[in-house]
C-alpha cells in the first residue's frame, strides 16, 4: 500500500500542484543535477538537454508528452502510486512510462521508498529519449506479458531491476551511471561509482536473473554493460532459455548485506 494519494488529472489532463510541491521538485531537481555531473553516463546528460524539464515546476505530462513523442515516440501515463504489474507490463509495451502523480513530502526528501514522479521523470523519462533504451524497455514490457508463469516474471523482474533501474556502465572515463533508481537519488549516485562496498560484476544474464535484490536498501550488487548497444543487443537473445536455466537452478544465496529478519519478506518491487 502506498503511503501517498495520487492526484487526478483535471479535464484537460493537467494535475494541479501547490507551491511547497513545486519548491520540492525544483530543490530535487536543482541538486540532483548537479550530482550527477561526472556519474551519469553521457546519454542521460543529453536527454537532460532534449526533455528541457522546468525547473521551477513540477512539469506536466502532456508536456513530456510532447517532447518524448517527438524525439522516441513515447509518453507518459499519470497513475495512482503502484499498480499491478500486468498493468506496468502493458503500458511499457505501448510505450507509456507509468508516473505516479505525487512527489516526495518535505520530510520524506532524502529518501523515498516507493517512486514518486521525480524518480519517473528525471531517473527514467530522460533516457527515454536514447532509442536503443527506449526500445528495451517497450520490448521488456512485450516480452514480460507473455510469461505464463508467476516465477518466470518475477525473474523478469530483476532484468528490469539491474538494467533500468540499477544499472551502469563500464567506460573509458570509469562507472557511469545508466538507472533511473540510481541517477534519481543522491545518496546513491556517489555510493553507486564512489564507494567501495557494492560489489560491481559484469552482466551475464544467467546471474542477473539468479540474484535477489531488494529495493528499500542501497544495493550491494550492480551488474555493468559497457554501452547501450549492449542493452539492446539482450533483444536479440533467446530469453526463454535464460529464464528456463535461472528456474531450474534457483536463487543464490541472499548477499549478506540484503539479510535483514525483519524485512525477510518484502515483495519484489516494478519500479
């Protein structure tokens, strides 16, 4: 359950935000831009370029709507909060990126569990103007559909998971950062390319799609690609194989730093 309340889109499809919303999105927006200088890999700098968001606003959705539609040919679609995976699976097939219409509460600033719309639009929307991840993520979503098994998408899960959410980049000029859930929170983005805690491991799909995570944590594992040509290249791939091995030989063992008695149980997580 979502701690939050959507706001419903009025009759023109603009959601009307107050003044300390709008003040949150732009102090957001204004630090988090300066963070990722020299983390975020060069295609989400220049997607920060071609969204052009505003920056003393929240920005509506008909206007990423525009600005995506014509660079990729995707858009937005405002939802409440979280919603069922069936129903994020179909929207990425259309190429429609779910945003919650909320952003972050004052005290909640620093770190939000669930994704508000500064972690859609600035972690995702950005790089939705890249083609090559603008067609993963449509083709992800097809591809997640037509799993007839429960175990099979929750496999999928950690694609998404170590791919658009968690992902980097192995570069000439060192990490960069590729994943929205990274490239949206501050804290992260330093931890992700600086610290010497996470374990940083070349992407081999049979691991990725073995590997817990959870999503209330910095994470302890990052799985890197070396460009974007890789990330679409996994289209080419016959998955179905990939996901029959992960299912037949089972989860590894819960890195140390995710085991938690408390939080044992916390569900795998979209977006």
């Amino acid at each position: 359950m979502s701690e939050y309340v959507a706001k419903i889109p009025n009759s023109q499809g603009f959601v009307e935000f107050d003044v300390i919303e709008d003040q949150t999105w732009r102090r957001l927006y204004v630090r988090q831009k300066e963070i990722i200088l020299g983390r975020a890999c060069d295609e989400f700098i220049s997607g920060l370029n071609d969204i052009c968001f505003p920056v003393d606003r929240i920005p509506q959705h008909v206007e990423i709507n525009h600005q995506l539609g014509n660079i990729t040919g995707w858009g937005v679609q405002p939802v409440p909060a979280l919603i069922q995976s069936n129903e994020f699976y179909a929207l990425l097939k259309s190429r429609r990126f779910p945003v919650a219409t909320f952003i972050r509460r004052p005290e909640d600033f620093d770190y939000l569990k669930e994704p508000d719309l500064f972690h859609e639009y600035f972690g995702h929307c950005t790089l939705l103007t890249n083609q090559a991840y603008a067609d993963f993520v449509a083709w992800y979503g097809d591809y997640a559909l037509q799993q007839p098994s429960k175990e099979a998408r929750r496999l999928l899960l950690r694609l998404f998971w170590f791919t658009i959410e968690f992902g980097l980049f192995k570069t000439p000029k060192g990490w960069r950062i590729y994943g929205g859930g990274i490239l949206s929170s501050p804290g992260e983005t330093v931890y992700a390319v600086e610290s010497s805690i996470p374990e940083r491991r070349p992407f081999v799909l049979e691991d990725v799609l073995r590997t817990p995570y959870r999503y209330d944590v910095m994470q302890p594992i990052y799985y890197y690609l070396e460009s974007f040509d890789d990330l679409y290249r996994l289209m080419e791939l016959d998955l179905n194989r990939y996901v029959a091995y992960a299912l037949e030989k089972g989860d590894f063992p819960l890195h140390p730093l995710l085991v938690s008695d408390s939080m044992s149980d916390l569900p795998e997580y979209p977006t």
